[in-house]
C-alpha cells in the first residue's frame, strides 16, 4: 500500500454533528489556529474586567464631584450590573441561536461607545446611563466568550478545556491590575490641579484596548465547528477543523447536515436547564456564582474604598496596595487555578477557596480599623481573600456555568447564570458603601456569611463538570 492510500485510510470522517464535537475533544494537543481563538476569547474577558473595575478607584472622586450621597453612589456602581443583567439574559439565548462568531464581534462596540460616554459625562445620569450600556456589552460578551475557551479545546490533556475556562481568571486579575497601573500611571503625570480628571482619563481609555480586540477579532476570529455542525453545516465545521485544529478531517458523502431540533434556539432553552439531566448542575453553578459574588463585588470593588477610607491611608498607598494585590494575587491565584484543576477538579479548588475566604474575613472584622503592624495584616488578609477567589470560586463559577452543559446549551447555560449572579451583584455593589459606612469594618462580618454559605452548598452538592464530556451525553441521550 503507498503513502497516499495510507494517509486516505486513516483520515478521519465527519458524518453527524456528534464526530465534530468527538474529534475536537479527542485531540491530544493544542494547535495554533484554535490557541489564536482561545486569545481573542480572552482578550475580550480582560475588556470585560477593565470596565468593571476601571471606576474603583475614582468613586470616591465621582460622589465628590457630583455631589452624590451614599444611595446614589450604590446606583453608579450598580449601574454597569444592571446592564449585564440584561445582556447576560438576552446574549446568551443569542449566543446559541445566532452562532458565537456574530455576538463576539457586535460586543466590542459596546466597550468603545461606553467607555467614551463614560469619560465625557457631564453628570452622574449619564455616567449611570453610559455604565449600562458598558454593562450590556460585558452581559453580551461572557457567554460567548466562555463558549469559544471551551469549544476550541480539547477535552483532556496539554490546553484542555477546564484549563482553558480556567484561564479567565488570570485574564480577568491581570486587567483588574493593568487599570490600577493605568490609575497609577495618571496620577503621578497629573498636576494636582488635574486630579479630577484621573477617573475620567482612566474609564475612557478602556476604548483603546476594545477597538485593537474588536479590529484583530475581524482578521482572526472563526465560528465554533461545533454549533456550526448543530446547525447543519458540516461542510463548514470541517473547514473549520482543518484550519483551526489541524485535523484533516473528510466529509462522508452520507453526512447528515440537517439542523438538529434540540431546543436551544429559542426561549424554552431556560427549561433545558431545570430538566432532570441539568438541574443540579444548574443549582450548583448559581450557588457557587452568588456566594462568591457577594464577597467579591464588596472586596475586589471595593478595594480602594476599604483601604482609604477603613483603613484610613492615602490615595498612592491606595493604588499600590490595590495595583499588588491584583497582579500578584489575583493573577498568582488564577495561574494556580489553571495549574490545578485537572487533578483537582473544580469543586475541590472552589471548597478550599472558599474557605480561605471566610477565614481572611473573619480577620478583617476581628482587626477593625487598622492601625501599625496591623495595616499590613489587614492588606495581606485582603490579598489572601484575592487570591482564594482567583483560584477557588473566582474561576471555578466558570467552569461549573460553562462546562456543565453541551454546545447546544452552553451560551444560555453561562448567560442565565451570569444574569443572575449579577443581579446578586447588584445587590452588593448598591449595599456596599452604605453598609461600609454605617459599620465600617464591622460590614466583614457581614460578608464573610457568604463564603460559609459556598462551603456548605460544595459539601451538600458534589457535581464536578471537569473532564465531562457533555456533547456526549447528550448525543447518546438522542441516539
């Protein structure tokens, strides 16, 4: 037999949508085609992160230029949540309906709109009204995103997909901190008399990065072969194999490219997710989501209030200790995350995460308001906190939302729980201020009820989705 009858007898053929998913998870090593996804995937998670955490610091400086009391100052915060809320409820379904390729390039546009509205407002309306908007394009851009790192990777092995979703973490930390450096950056150029422009040079120059993803996405980005081959197109998804995956796959002349009729199209995919295949996977996901949410939103937010304000220092110890806590910790966290939880599975990393949590709390309210050798256990209790979340329940909300459902559910899986998990985070932002200042430190007893609650929801439910195969499952459900 000569070579090319060889190579012929060994290619591997593409008949349903099943041998699309199966080739993608069966392939032993990552290739760049799909790496070059996987970074775009990211490169929008770390636009995501900015925005949201761009404000931080200049909250303080908005309510004195604005002259905003402490309920207002909850509802600017909140705004940017109320915005995914509803791009998280609508993209999702979107996601699985209009493929991940159209809702990942409209999303950008969003960043670039908002964040220059959100510079340039006049008053805290439209500050509000342009912290939506931005809100929307995040709610828009996470289902998809998560999609994307789970369906261009491989089920097990080098760059497998709990990895991969894993890897949003560090995105996430590491452009949390590149705004603080940004704020840094801003603060030692600018006059005194220029401070009160700081928050405005910071939001508004999250524009720059979104346009560079939004115009490399354009070049680069492909459909998922996936949710092409469940829409019928095989011939596409095999394309899609050879280019991004390096498999040359051949398409059988029996293939069968009608679309599947699974209801994940339309609105009645929110059922799917209460079915009995999927119900505690979804009861899971939403309490790991919430439980770390509350926590977070009032840590991570709310770093720069909680060091100059509770623990009463100045604005460069604020930016450098928050600027440290966020590319060290959050970032070492979330390396230990993607480094981990192969072997350890997601629920293990999300049960001791949480109770690193709980336990820097319990601290910080012990300690109170801070004063010597204390300060610097108050900061290291806050980096610890960081970094259990960048590792534990921080990374690993993605992995349960993600990975706990197949293709055909994944966009409206991520979308329902990020939509409710922001309404949690609402929720925090909006009480945060006003608890911190009617408590002071005595609010972190308060949070740390929330990772207790994540510990006991891990020990009475035990799903793990790491290394589940769910597009198996569910074509061998239909079989």
């Amino acid at each position: 037999m000569n070579d090319s009858s060889t190579t012929a007898a060994v290619r591997p053929v593409v008949r349903t949508a099943a041998d699309v998913a199966r080739l993608v998870a069966d392939r032993p090593r990552p290739s760049k085609g799909a790496a070059a996804v996987v970074i775009l995937a990211l490169g929008g998670i770390f636009m995501d992160a900015y925005d949201f955490s761009s404000i931080a610091f200049g909250i303080t400086e908005i309510r004195r230029q604005f002259g905003l009391d402490a309920l207002m100052t909850g509802v600017v915060n909140a705004a940017i949540m109320v915005g995914s809320v509803v791009g998280a409820s609508v993209g999702g379904v979107l996601v699985d309906r209009l493929g991940r390729y159209r809702l990942f390039m409209a999303d950008m546009v969003f960043f670039v709109v908002a964040a220059i509205g959100c510079a340039l407002a006049p008053d805290e309306w439209w500050l509000i009204f342009f912290r939506f908007i931005m809100g929307i394009g995040v709610g828009l851009d996470l289902p998809v995103a998560m999609a994307f790192l789970a369906e261009f990777s491989s089920l097990r092995g080098k760059g497998n997909r709990s990895q991969r979703v894993n890897a949003w973490s560090p995105a996430w930390y590491a452009a949390t901190g590149f705004g603080y450096l940004v704020v840094l950056i801003a603060f030692l150029a600018l006059p005194e008399s220029g401070q009160p422009l700081l928050w405005r040079i910071v939001v508004g120059f999250g524009a720059v990065p979104a346009l560079v993803v939004l115009l490399v996405r354009r070049r680069f980005l492909k459909e998922s072969p996936q949710w092409l081959a469940n829409q019928g197109d095989l011939r596409g998804a095999v394309d899609i194999l050879r280019s991004a995956y390096d498999i040359d796959a051949e398409l059988a002349p029996d293939a069968v490219t009608a679309r599947r009729t699974t209801p994940t199209a339309n609105w009645k995919a929110f059922a799917r997710l209460w079915s009995p295949t999927y119900r505690i996977r979804t009861i899971v996901a939403l309490c790991v989501s919430v439980f770390s949410t509350f926590g977070y939103n009032a840590v991570a937010y709310g770093t720069p209030l909680i060091i100059s304000t509770l623990f009463q220092q100045g604005p460069l110890i604020t930016i450098g200790s928050s600027l440290v806590i966020n590319l060290l910790f959050g970032v070492g966290g979330g390396l230990v995350g993607v480094a981990l939880v192969s072997k350890a599975g997601a629920r293990r990393l999300a049960l001791v995460g949480f109770a690193l949590q709980a336990a820097a709390l319990l601290i910080l309210a012990v300690v109170g308001i801070p004063t010597g050798p204390l300060i610097a256990v108050a900061v290291g209790m806050l980096a610890l906190f960081i970094f259990a979340q960048a590792g534990g329940p921080g990374a690993q909300l993605m992995s349960y939302a993600t990975l706990s459902y197949p293709t055909s559910l994944r966009g409206t899986g991520v979308g329902f729980n990020e939509a409710v998990k922001r309404v949690f985070s609402v929720i925090s932002l909006f009480f945060f201020p006003i608890l911190a200042g009617a408590l002071q430190s005595g609010v972190f007893w308060i949070i740390a009820i929330f990772p207790m609650l994540g510990v006991l929801a891990l020990l009475v439910f035990r799903w793990d989705p790491v290394g589940v195969d769910t597009d198996a499952e569910e074509y061998r459900s239909q079989a």
